[in-house]
C-alpha cells in the first residue's frame, strides 16, 4: 500500500488506495474527518477487553 498522509487529529496513516482515507474504521476520536458522528454513535466497548485477560498478561504471571 502506498502511505499519502496522516490524519491532522490522530496522526493514523492515510492510503492512496483507500481514496486517502484511514484503511481502520472506526477509531471514535472526536472531531475525526472521517467519521461521521453517527458512525462512532454505533462502536460497541463493551467487548473492547478479553474475560479471560490478555495472553502475554497470562505468560508473564507463570513465568513469575
């Protein structure tokens, strides 16, 4: 992919062939110029973390 640009709020990378867009949506930062306010109204949270924790938490705690 070819890199064009950053966006001017979050600094993520811009692709020419995403039309100069972000090639990840939605990242919910407010005021991003690529989001509309409705599309970050439907980002769900709730699921953002794993129940069972993260695995290198895991490997780290059995190793200590």
């Amino acid at each position: 992919m070819e890199k064009t640009g950053t966006c001017k709020i979050c600094n993520i990378n811009l692709w020419a062939e995403t039309d100069n867009k972000p090639s990840v949506f939605p990242c919910g930062i407010a005021d991003c110029p690529y989001e509309s306010p409705e599309l970050q109204a439907q980002i769900d949270y709730e699921h953002e973390r794993s129940p069972t924790g993260s695995g290198l938490a895991q490997a780290l705690e059995m190793l200590s």
